[in-house]
C-alpha cells in the first residue's frame, strides 16, 4: 500500500515480511504481524470504498445512473471467509469473475471446487498482472526486500481458496 514505503507499523517491527528471509510460521502468526496486516488492508478497504463512493457518486450525478456500492464493509462486517468473498468484498469484479470463469468452468467440469479453485487462480493471475505490469513496470530498481515476489498474489488467492473450502468442509 502507500503506507508501506513509509514502514507504517502500528502495531511494532516483527520479523515477519522479508523476501529474503525464509519463512517461519511463528512471524506470520504473531499478534504485530497479523495487527499490522489487518491496519493496512483495512486501510486499503476504506481507500477503495471512498474511491468507489466518490466515482459513484460522480458517474449517478453526471448520467443518472443507479451505481451498485462494491465494497461491503468486508473487514468489519464479514462473518465467514466466503462471506468475504463471496459477498463483500469487491462485488462488482466478483460477479465478472462468476460469469466469465466460474460459469464456465463449472458448465465443463460440472465440477464446483474446480469453478473455485479457476476463480481464484485467475483472480490471483490477474493481481500479478497489476502489480508487476502495471504499478511496477517503470519503477526504479530497489532492494530485493522491498520488492513484490513474483506469485505471491497467486499463492495468496489459492490460498484463500483453501481457506474457503476448508470452511465448507468443517
């Protein structure tokens, strides 16, 4: 996020986060970490709803048309990981990624955690794509420490895919 680059950390260092390090679970688990993690991507959350709100609003006055709120109060309000995901965060791309991935996939393979299992994949390719081609194309070269690790977003999302179908079997 914008923050990062500044080290915002309000909840402390931890030793969690380095590219170059290997990993330890233990960082990633720890209360500073998971605190630090959630103040950013609740900040992130509020930047993209006041976005959302501000071109809403804009687009409603300029051509009169009704504008869906995409962001749902995810970080606050969800009750479950597919809660999250399924119908909070970010509604608008997932009902692009329900058409054009999970639909189809799904009409093929008949076959509901494969249609999941493509959306995540996509979605995760699609985050690599925009954080590697578009943010980071022309930026300076920098430490490898503060660097973005090429398919972290993809883990991330197959990750969550994970988490999901963990959630559904418990």
């Amino acid at each position: 996020t914008i923050l990062t680059p500044s080290g915002y950390k309000p909840f402390g260092d931890t030793d969690a986060g380095e590219f170059n390090e290997s990993i330890v679970l233990s960082d990633y688990l720890d209360l500073k970490h998971l605190g630090n993690c959630f103040a950013i991507a609740l900040f992130f959350q509020q930047g993209l709803s006041v976005g959302d709100a501000v071109f809403g609003n804009a687009i409603q006055t300029v051509l009169g048309y009704k504008v869906k709120q995409t962001m749902r109060n995810p970080m606050l309000e969800a009750t479950s990981p597919s809660d999250f995901w399924g119908r909070r965060w970010n509604v608008l791309v997932h009902s692009v990624m329900k058409r054009g991935v999970y639909k189809p996939v799904r009409k093929y393979s008949s076959s509901p955690v494969a249609a999941s299992l493509a959306v995540f994949i996509a979605s995760g390719l699609f985050h690599e794509w925009l954080v590697h081609v578009v943010f980071l194309h022309n930026r300076p070269s920098s430490s490898s420490t503060s660097e973005v690790l090429l398919g972290s977003n993809t883990a991330f999302f197959v990750w969550n895919f994970v988490i999901i179908v963990s959630e559904k079997v418990l």
